[in-house]
C-alpha cells in the first residue's frame, strides 16, 4: 500500500494531514496499537525535521509497504540557497541554527546540504555536516546517499575507538528515531533529495 502524498512545509502546512496518512496506513495493515504508536513516532519525528530546515521549505511526504513493512518518505526539490540559508542563520542572535544539535539535528543539515546544487555542494563542501555525512556514506543507486547503518558500521570500526566517537553514539541511543527505525537513508538523485525511514513491525 502507498498512502495519498501530502504537501507539507516548514510552517507547519500540511502535517496534521501527514500524520493522518501516516494513521491511516497503519489503520489499513492493521497495526496493534504499539506498532501504530511507532509509525505515529517516527512521522512525527519526520515532521519535526521539516519544520527546523532553515528558510521557506515544502516537500512531499508518503508512507508506503506491505505486510510488516514500512517506509516513510520525505521528497524535496534540490534548490537550497547555501548564500541565503547562511544570511538567514546570521539572523539569529548566536548565528547558528539552535535546532541543528543531536541525532535529528544534524539529520536535518545533511538532508540541507543534499539539497544544494552540485556547484553549491562543492563551494560550500567543508561545512559543518561533511565529517558527519561522510560517517555515513554509501551508494544505493543514488548520485549521493548517506544512511545510519553505514554510519553505525564507520562509527563501530572507527580507529580512535567507541570513546572518542562517544558524543556521537550518545547521540544516536537517546535518538528516537535512531532507536526505532531499521534504517534512516538520506539521498539525491535526478535533483531530488529523499529522506527514508524504513522499519519492520
């Protein structure tokens, strides 16, 4: 089954009807109430990164699978301007984006870094989300892809050891979404970026 697509942006337009789809999906593969609760979860949790992506911002969100499978997908237009996200930071009065902290938080900027062109991706490539990106790096049939397995595996066989990735382990157990979800896959193909959060009932 794959739900109605619903539009939503970072003003809040469109997210209670998301989570409806998202109870409506749960409702048609006839999910006990624990395993709707998760899927209620994590397309909260999705909503919560769309609101924190920095200037005017709408994707397309869906849920789709079959039998105890789920995916949630989160779709949007290759068109950050890095220039204009920057300006907009330099509003604030520390001069960062205050919600970029945590698991979540820097979900939300790599899934903002994937949605910069080519050019603006090379320009700006030694921003703050390389490093973590590049923790997580893989190619699925992707031009781009980044996804929390791999970043567990780089992190697991990391040479410093687990403590000098401590902050970032810490990071991902007090993560909802990092502790619910199979797999958490972020990437670009054909000027479109994907955010996919897959898990097994």
């Amino acid at each position: 089954m794959k739900t109605n697509t619903i539009s939503v942006k970072n003003d809040g337009t469109g997210m209670a009807s998301a989570l409806n789809e998202a109870e409506r999906f749960a409702e048609y593969q006839k999910f006990d109430h624990k395993q709707s609760l998760r899927v209620r979860l994590l397309a909260e949790e999705m909503m919560g990164l769309v609101k924190n992506i920095v200037g005017k911002f709408s994707a397309d969100f869906w849920v789709e699978g079959e039998d105890k499978e789920v995916s949630l997908y989160l779709e949007a237009q290759c068109s950050v301007d890095y220039d204009q996200r920057e300006q907009l930071l330099g509003m604030s009065s520390s001069g960062k984006n205050i919600a970029s902290k945590g698991f979540m938080g820097k979900l939300t900027g790599v899934f903002e870094y994937c949605m910069m062109s080519y050019d603006t991706s090379i320009k700006y490539g030694g921003n703050d989300y390389m490093d973590y990106m590049s923790q997580g790096y893989s190619n699925l049939g992707y031009d781009m892809m980044w996804s929390l397995s791999s970043m567990k595996s780089d992190l697991g066989n990391y040479s410093g050891g687990r403590e000098a990735k401590k902050e970032e382990w810490d990071e991902l157990e007090k993560s909802i979404v990092a502790k619910l979800a199979d797999e958490v896959l972020v990437g670009v193909k054909s000027n479109k970026v994907q955010l996919i959060i897959k898990k097994s009932m």
